[in-house]
C-alpha cells in the first residue's frame, strides 16, 4: 500500500469514528447537549481535527443524516423500476432495504427515526433542509407507489394507498424503537423476525385474494 492510499484510508476511518461517537451522542443526549468537545474527547483528538472534516456541528449532523436518506432513494427507486413485479415483493423488498440500510449505519438510523421536524429546521439551512425533506418524501413516495401497484395489480383490496405508507413505515420505525429498548432488558435481537411479523400481518390483511 502507497503513503498516498494509506493516508487515505486513515482518513476515511477518522471520518467515520468522529461520525459514529457525534451519531451516538446526538442520539443519548440531544443535539443541544452534546458539544464537539466532548465529541473530540471521546474520538480522542483534538477538537482542531474536526473542523478539518466538518465546518460546523450543524454540519456534522446533517452529514451523518444525508447519506443514509440518500443511500436508501437510492436502493428504493432502483427497486421501484420494476414494475411488473407483483407489489407484495416490491413492499418486502423495500422494508428489507430500509432494513439494510439502517441497520448498517444505526447511528443515521437514531437520527431519522427520531426526526423533530422544528429542530431540523431550526439547525439546518433551508437548503439542507429542503434536500432532506426531498429524500424523505422521495422515500415514502415509494412505498406508496408499491401499494397502489397491488391495488392496480388487483393484488390488494382498493385501500387508501397512502394510509397504508404511512401505517408500514410507522410500524417499521415503532418495531426498532420498542424492540431496541427491550434489548436493554435482553440480550436477543428480535428486529428483524418482529418486523417481518408485522409486515405479514399487515400484507395479510391487504390482499384481496
């Protein structure tokens, strides 16, 4: 390995330590509460070093925020492409993209899940701000284009295709939260066997046939 690649990579990995130490703190203690010293303290650097990586605490937060949203419109609009798939796989397959994503970056996951619409736009730039609530519009729209596919498909009972977007992605977001604070009860992770639980129950009651 080169000086020039290594470099690279040691900074790629400094990047992403600040980002998963500044995740977990916005997450435990709030974005108010937590201070890029006390970030610096944990990541054992000084505070100097991450201004090299992030202008500001605003944009550490959104940049731990963006990526994950954009990645996930990403998977979902590549899976949206194909429409003739029967809309039970498509909604499937875009709860195990949710899934993926989040669950490889929980840190970003924290974030979204607990999103307060006043305090992002109390943070962020209205540019910032706009291209967030684009991913995730972006996002739901997705879902929402799944059910109405198995409406049109005559898959699914003529339902309000919206209603049911809504309810799949709270249940999804509720399962997480719930499931993550009996972990602290318990060690054995049940998110993904309760998620596919309820997504079957509510698919089951979907379908017309």
């Amino acid at each position: 390995m080169g000086i020039v690649e290594r470099k690279q990579r040691e900074k790629e990995s400094r990047l992403r330590q600040i980002q998963e130490i500044a995740a977990e703190l916005f997450y435990k203690k709030g974005y108010a509460e937590t201070s890029l010293d006390e970030i610096a303290r944990r990541a054992e650097i000084s505070k100097a070093t991450i201004y090299l990586y992030f202008k500001s605490k605003d944009d550490l937060y959104y940049q731990i925020v963006e990526p994950a949203l954009a990645e996930l419109s990403r998977r979902l609009i590549k899976i949206a492409e194909d429409t003739e798939e029967p809309a039970e796989i498509t909604v499937r397959k875009i709860i195990d993209a949710t899934r993926d994503v989040f669950f490889n970056d929980p840190g970003s996951y924290h974030l979204v899940s607990h999103y307060r619409a006043a305090e992002f736009k109390r943070l962020l730039p209205k540019n910032r701000l706009d291209n967030l609530k684009s991913l995730m519009r972006s996002n739901f729209h997705q879902m929402e284009q799944a059910v109405q596919k198995g409406i049109d498909q005559g898959i699914f009972h003529n339902v309000d295709a919206k209603l049911v977007s809504i309810i799949l992605w709270n249940c999804f977001m509720g399962v997480i939260q719930f499931q993550e604070n009996r972990m602290d009860l318990e060690s054995t992770d049940y998110r993904k066997p309760t998620i596919d639980a309820a997504v079957d129950l509510i698919l089951k009651g979907l379908k017309s046939r």
